[in-house]
C-alpha cells in the first residue's frame, strides 16, 4: 500500500492546513468550508498525475491538437457530512466523475468507548471503476472500514484512492492493515501523532463537521 503525505513536500496546502487548524481562522465557517474544498482540489490534481491516460485528438479553430486525458472511470464517494465541502473539491477538478454518499457516525457508549454505524449509502456501480473515498478526518480508520466495505456491495473498483486531510498515525496503520494493499493509496495532507483518549486526532483541529455547518446535538 502506498501511503503519500502531501505535507512531505511544502507547497501552498500548507497555507490551507494552517488556517483550518488555527482556532481563531477556523470560526469563519465559510472559509473553513472553502480551505477544505481547496484542499480537495489540490489533492485531486495530485492523484491525476497517477492516473491512466490516453491519447484523443481536439479540434481548435485553426487545425488539430493533440493531447492526453484521463483513460479510467473515477466515482468520489464521500463520507457524510464534512466530506461535503473536500468532495466539493475534488468534483471540481473530476468534473465528469460518478459519485456515492455514505452516512457513518459513532454512537458513544460512555464518554470514551463508541460503535460506528452505517445508515445510508448511494451508489453507482463500481466494478472496474477507480474509487476515490474522502473523508477530511482519519481518526481511528472504523468509519473509512466500514464504509468501503457499504461500498463494496454496489461492486468491484479497480483501485482505491483514500483521500484525508487529516489522518492519525493510527488510522494509516489500521487502513494498510485492513485494505487490499495492491490497490489502494492514502491520501493525507497531513499525518498527527497520536489519538487522545476519545480518539480525537492531536493536534488535529477539532470536529469538521461541525466547524463545517454548526454544532449538533
């Protein structure tokens, strides 16, 4: 499995991943909204250069052009619901791309222990598709599990991107534990240390979806 840390190399997303961290930039939820759908962007145009491509003929008012486009069938599938605004990201970018939803959420037992829940899944088929899951916080790696696995019932990809923001060194082992390791690369922006004991990422930048759109009950 291959996992790439965007953050290895300095480029403008780190500007990005300063302000969704920074307690006072992040309250501005729509620029919160907007860094992460730049971030989705970026990282889509990484991916793209790992792509299949072939070769098609344009024409332009004054002859013929040639050049290369991307030769495989791309679904986004986004965890519910701060993969919204990074999905948005990235359909800007794979405009002509198929897309899929998947509810995932923990139901705390206690202040610290929790189950995870599938609700909802859509879906196109995805046998032979490439399969591009984002989801802008890998905390335990459960939630990022479950829903491929939800995913997996509508077929098949050929190879799947996992796309984050943010991963928790613990989710990138659990993902290269418990993925088809042939076909799958990880995604991160950036890569956290450690988990605290609610398994939230550290130093992380606290709940997306809820800087995203407004706290929840």
């Amino acid at each position: 499995m291959n996992v790439i840390n965007l953050s290895d190399n300095n480029s403008v997303l780190n500007h990005y991943i300063k302000e969704i961290r920074s307690v006072k930039i992040q309250k501005d939820s729509m620029r919160f909204r907007r860094n992460l759908e730049r971030i989705g962007e970026i990282m889509a145009y990484e991916i793209s250069k790992k792509m299949r491509y072939k070769a098609e003929e344009v024409k332009t008012p004054l002859g013929i052009a040639n050049t290369e486009v991307i030769d495989e069938k791309i679904v986004i599938a986004t965890i519910l619901r701060a993969g919204l605004p990074f999905h948005t990201g990235f359909l800007n970018y794979f405009d002509g791309a198929e897309n899929a939803f998947v509810s995932a959420y923990r139901k705390y037992k206690d202040a610290l222990k929790f189950d995870i829940f599938i609700e909802y899944i859509a879906s196109p088929n995805l046998d032979g598709k490439t399969l591009i899951i984002t989801d802008p916080m890998l905390a335990t790696g459960g939630s990022m599990e479950l829903a491929y696995g939800a995913l997996l019932t509508k077929g098949k990809p050929a190879h799947i991107h996992i796309a984050t923001v943010i991963s928790s060194q613990v989710a990138i082992d659990y993902i290269s534990a418990h993925f088809p390791e042939i076909k799958t690369t990880v995604w991160a922006a950036a890569i956290d240390p450690e988990l605290n004991e609610h398994s939230y990422i550290i130093p992380g930048l606290g709940d997306a979806g809820d800087l995203a759109f407004g706290e929840k009950l």
